[in-house]
C-alpha cells in the first residue's frame, strides 16, 4: 500500500535495522545449520543454489559473485565429488554443474536442515507472501522488469 508522503529520515532508519538484523538471523541460521557439514559458507550457497544444473556465470549471478570466484568454489566442490561440469546441450562452448549423486544427498541433507527454523518460519505464508512482495517492491520499484514472478531480482553488478 502506497503512503501519501516520503518515508523520513526515522522511518527509513527503522527499516534499515530491521533489514540489516533480518540479514544478520539468516546469516546466523545458515551458519548454524552448517554445522556438522565439511562445507564453507560459499560451498553451503553453491550447493543451495544447485537445485538444478546451471552454468558457471548462472551459479554466479545466483551467487552474487564474478564467475572466477564461483569457479573456485565448485573446483573445491568437485574434488570433493559433490559437482561435476558436463557438456551444455544446446551451447557447446559452456559446461553445465550438475550434482553428482553424493552432492544430492548433502544438499537435501542441508535444505532439511535449513528448512528448521530460521528468521521466518514464525510467519504465515501470507505474512511471508507480503513480506515479500513488499521487498521486490523496495528493491525493483524502478526495474520491474528485472523480477519475473518466482525470480530474485538481477543484481546491479550484471
């Protein structure tokens, strides 16, 4: 719902700490969940984001980092058998990162985990939904084409 005036300099403080300390549970949850996995954080996002096969510069962007760096995070990956590059079907000068089957297992176990709890599992789907809606808003109010339903937006480094 649109307000009839800027936001001020209290209510945008407001929100800014309760983005920021938002961002500090999820960071805190991940952490957590981590745990007991032979995975960095950067290795934990990867195989997050590896629920389905993706190219180095898709991994990336998900990532929010340049491609060298996605590179050596699943270079780490693969030799612990847990990605594999293979041959893109319609681009052949691109390698797709697929889970292998050890990989699959390790990133169900980890979604498990990270489906417990975390800084949103007291909210409704509707509070979630709304809560939502309300950030791709913040975010995308002046590139909306940036956000497809189901999407995150791109980042501004692309």
């Amino acid at each position: 719902m649109a307000t009839d005036h800027p936001p001020t300099e209290d209510d945008t403080r407001r929100t800014r700490a309760l983005v920021n300390e938002l961002a500090r549970r999820f960071d805190a949850h991940i952490r957590s969940c981590l745990d007991g996995f032979d995975l960095t954080r950067t290795q934990g996002g990867a195989l997050r984001e590896l629920g389905e096969p993706l190219t180095m510069r898709e991994l990336a962007a998900r990532m929010c980092c340049e491609p060298p760096n996605a590179s050596y995070v699943v270079d780490r990956m693969e030799k612990s058998g847990w990605v594999e590059r293979r041959p893109h079907p319609t681009d052949r000068r691109a390698k797709r990162l697929v889970l292998t089957p050890s990989g699959t297992e390790l990133r169900e176990r980890l979604m498990a985990r990270l489906a417990r709890g975390g800084p949103l599992a007291h909210l409704s789907g509707g509070e979630r939904a709304a809560l939502e809606e309300a950030l791709l808003r913040a975010v995308c109010e002046d590139r909306p084409q940036d956000t497809q339903e189901g999407q995150t937006p791109k980042s501004s480094k692309e």
